[in-house]
C-alpha cells in the first residue's frame, strides 16, 4: 500500500528509472524517450516502440557479454587478424586460421597448436584466434605455460588446486603461450599434465611453442609424461607451422636500411600496421 502512494507522488521517469534498473535493463532506461520521440514521428504502434526498444537492448547486451568476455580473457594485448600480415609467413596455412577463427572448433573441443620459431606470429595468432573466440561468446583464458604452471603450484601449496582446475574447466578456450622457453620441475609438469588431462575432449586448448614435438620431453622432463600429454592434445588438432624468420627482426631490418631505429617504428607508424594502439613490443 505504501508503494501505491508512492507511486503517485514520484515522478514516472524516476519510476521508471527505478524498475529498469531492477530489472537490468540500462538500454531501454537510456533510449526510450528518444525512441519515443522517433516512434512518433515514424507513426509506429506500441508493439513497435517495444521491439525497437527490446533489440536495442539486446544488441547493447551481447556487446557488453563481448566486452566482459575479453577482460575475463586477460589478453596481455589486442591483436587481430585484421593486423596479421599472412604474406609475411607463407608456410602459416591462412585458410585454417580464417577457419579457426569461425570458432567451430570450439564448440567440437578440438585442440590446436602453434609451432615455429620466435617472432614468428605465434602469440599474435593466438591473441587473434582468441578474440575471435570471444566475439563469437565463447569463454577464453589466455596464459603462458610458465605463469600457469607458477599459478598452479601456488594453488597447490596453498590447498586450493581444486578451485583453479574447476576454474580452467570452465573456460572454453585455454590458450597457453610460449610453452617450451623455460623447463617445468617434475611437480611442475605433472600438474600442467593434469590440466592437458581434465580438459581432453572436454574443451579447447591452443598451446603456441618454440619446440617441434620431438624436443617437448625437454621441458616436461618425462618421456611418459610427454607421450601421454602428446596423445591426449594431438588427438583431435589443427597444427599450424609458422615456420620462417622474425617478423620482428625483419621489421628491424628494414627500419635500419630505412635510415630508422626500430623505436620509431614501434611508435607505431608503419611496418608493423597493428593499429589498436597502446602495445609494447614484446621482446
Ligand atoms: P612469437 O610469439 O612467434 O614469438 P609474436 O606473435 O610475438 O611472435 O610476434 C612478434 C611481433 O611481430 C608482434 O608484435 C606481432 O604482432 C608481430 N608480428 C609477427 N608476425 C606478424 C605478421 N605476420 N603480421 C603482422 N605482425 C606480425
Ligand atoms: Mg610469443
């Protein structure tokens, strides 16, 4: 009953404003005197001022779904493949990247890995094929395999490795970079085993590495360990051979006969034509 007076007495917009916000509905709070405005001068009806507003609010809602994806993912920067020069890479097969980036694969819990030397465009692929992934609303993680394995046997000691390996279950793409730059103790990679483990046929890994699979017992240490995690990520994968010289270093190299340091170009002007700002050159 107290609701009733108070209802007469604030203002409708406030009102509104109210139950809107309840009701999770920040489009329509923002949009509907202006499409009100529009409706009647389109001379639309009320259903059609509600479906104006309705898919207003839901175009506004998978953007932000997107949006949260790509926080969640904790991409150390944005890269696509629209700033992906494939000429520069021939033996990178462009076909099954543009495939991958459809996201099928996804939702198939295939697996894929990237092999090639450094500077090669791996972790830009990755980065690429995992924000395509969340474009698509998949849920993406993106770590390297040192982090991951430091993060885990923190957890490990801190008895709460089965709230992170829930964590990792979840996420529908795991893209672990850089796997094969530092050598795992035998903890270490039992515990990344695991994770190679749980999520076998269960959801998606891209795994990017320095390291032809010949040399991968290297850094896991056991030959068992290393065959067993082969035959589980190889099982259902896309390979993709980047196989070539250093974009970096060719990017360097061209600067120097330009008559330019390699810094100016990092500023982001031409050779390297990413144009979402704000990267660092990473090594
Ligand atoms: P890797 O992970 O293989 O060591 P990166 O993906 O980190 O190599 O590439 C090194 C740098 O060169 C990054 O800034 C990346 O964006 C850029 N790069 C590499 N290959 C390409 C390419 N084919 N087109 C555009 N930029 C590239
Ligand atoms: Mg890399």
């Amino acid at each position: 009953m107290s609701a009733a007076i108070h209802n007469a007495t604030v203002p409708p917009q406030v009102l509104l404003a109210h139950y809107l916000k309840a009701l999770k509905l920040p489009t329509f709070s923002r949009e509907y005197e202006k499409v009100a405005f529009e409706c009647a001068q389109d001379q639309a009806d009320y259903p059609r001022y509600l479906l104006r507003l309705c898919e207003l609010e839901r175009i506004d809602r998978e953007r932000r779904a997107i949006e949260r994806r790509i926080r969640q993912a904790r991409f150390p920067q944005t890269k696509s493949l629209d700033t992906f020069e494939f000429k520069a890479i021939p033996s990178l097969n462009k076909s099954m990247v543009l495939e991958l980036a459809r996201g099928e694969w996804i939702e198939r819990r295939e697996n894929c890995i990237a092999l090639g030397p450094a500077g090669t465009g791996k972790t830009h692929t990755a980065l690429a094929l995992g924000l395509a992934a969340c474009q698509k609303n998949y849920s993406v993680l993106f770590v390297t395999a040192a982090a991951l394995v430091h993060e885990l046997m923190e957890a490990r000691d801190e008895r709460r490795l089965r709230v992170i390996q829930r964590q990792l279950d979840r996420v529908d793409l795991l893209i672990i970079d850089e796997l094969g730059y530092v050598p795992f103790t035998a903890v270490g990679a039992e515990l990344l085993f695991e994770v190679f483990s749980r999520r076998y046929e269960q959801g998606s890994t891209l795994v990017t590495s320095n390291l032809p699979f010949d040399e991968w017992t290297s850094v896991f240490g056991s030959e068992r360990l290393t065959g067993a995690l082969l035959d589980r990520l190889t099982h259902h994968v896309h390979i993709l051979e980047l196989n070539g010289d250093s974009y970096r270093l060719a990017s360097s190299r061209k600067a120097a006969k330009s008559g330019r340091s390699n810094s100016d170009l990092a500023a982001g002007d031409t050779i390297n034509s990413d144009s979402k700002g704000g990267e660092t050159p990473d090594g």
